[in-house]
C-alpha cells in the first residue's frame, strides 16, 4: 500500500527484524575484538620495552654473574623468571581489580544511568577471569624472551666494560 507513496516501508516479520538486529551486533563483536587484539598487541609491546630496558641497564650485572660462573642459561632463566612475575603480578592484580572493583562500581554507578537496564546481568564470569590472566602471563613470556636471549648472549668483556 505505501510502495510509491512518499514514505516507503519496509515490511519485515518479527524473526527477520530479529535476525537484522542480531547481524548489526555481529560487526560489534568484530569491532570489539579488533580493539582488544589492538590494545594487547600494544601493551605486548610497551612490556618487551620495559624488560628490554630493564636488561639494558643491567649489562654490568649480566656481566659480573657470567664472571662468578653462572652459566648462559642460568641467565636466560632468571631474565624470564623476572618478566613472568611481573606479568603474574600484573595479571593477578588486574583480575582481583576487575572482579572486586571496577565491576562493582560500574554496576552501582550504571544503575542510577539509562544504561541500567543493559547491566541487570552483566557479570564476569570465571573463565573470562582465567582467560585474562593466562593472556597476562603469555604476555610476559612472549615479551620477556628476546630480552632474555640478548642478555644470556652478552660477552663478559663487553658487559664489564660497559659503564652506565
């Protein structure tokens, strides 16, 4: 009845208006997930930084270790050890703020918004919190390792001459 009149419709059944809806949130998830691939590649980055960093202004104790007889691999081992227990901190530290914080504040702050009716069951669950924290530590497995690799290659002669 509306075909060639000046306001067209468009007819749709409530199943195929459903389906619409459910597609347009598909390309949310994507975008969601984009995003989160973005931010951890970033920090992956800013924490082999920081390691980097952290092993650089260690050459001379590199050095003076390789000098009182511990082995290269000795040294890789403890390079690694360090990143993962910061990466184990920060991923605990995270996950019990998250669970006990953030998501509790959100919950009593966004029921005084229009968005209350959206955060009646929002919650995190068990395995998101797991999935965070193996994330953080991979993080600081996969940052620590090249860091870890250039110090244990580290020639004593180079690391004691060299003066910070």
């Amino acid at each position: 009845m509306f075909e060639n009149s000046d306001a067209p419709t468009k007819t749709l059944t409530e199943k195929q208006f459903q389906l619409q809806f459910m597609e347009m949130m598909g390309n949310v998830k994507l975008l969601v997930r984009s995003i989160s691939l973005i931010i951890l590649f970033s920090l992956t980055l800013i924490v082999a930084n920081t390691v980097a960093m952290s092993v650089r202004e260690r050459v001379t104790e590199i050095a003076v270790l390789r000098v009182l007889g511990f082995r290269r691999s000795q040294i890789l081992v403890f390079i690694l050890s360090e990143s993962v227990l910061m990466a184990l901190a920060g991923g605990m530290l995270g996950v019990l703020l998250a669970n006990y914080f953030f998501v509790p504040l959100i919950l009593k702050f966004g029921a005084k918004t229009a968005m209350a009716g959206f955060l009646i069951n929002f919650r995190v669950s068990q395995e998101t919190l797991l999935m965070a924290f193996v994330i953080s530590v991979g993080v600081g497995v996969f940052a620590g390792f090249v860091p870890a690799i250039r110090s244990s290659r580290i020639k004593i002669v180079d690391g004691l001459r060299q003066v910070v």
